[in-house]
C-alpha cells in the first residue's frame, strides 16, 4: 500500500510556538487472511516514510 502522511510538525512552546503542517509519501506492506480481512498484520520494519522533502532532498 501507499499514500501520504500528513503531519503536523509543532516547535517551541507559549508564545514562540510554531505548527508546520507537511505530507510525506509513505508505503508499507502487509498481510491479512480471506477469512478475517480487517485482521491485518503490518510488520513495522515493513513501513516507509520519505521526509527527504523536509531536507530539500527531492
């Protein structure tokens, strides 16, 4: 599976406080039985995340 992430990356606290909202490309792969569809297994190590966006890395 793929698709975006989006988050929302916050700094600073009280009045120095800043939100920058970005969406990143992820893709991951998993596995589930015909039986029980939504019992889905996802293996963390099988879950990626591209920020190379964030570097200027593109």
């Amino acid at each position: 599976m793929e698709g975006v992430a989006h988050v929302s990356q916050n700094y600073g606290k009280g009045d120095d406080a800043c939100e920058i909202n970005e969406e990143y490309p992820f893709e991951f792969t998993g596995s589930s039985s015909v039986t029980k569809p939504y019992d889905l297994s996802i293996p963390p190590e099988s879950i990626s995340i591209d920020v190379s966006s964030w570097f200027g890395e593109e």
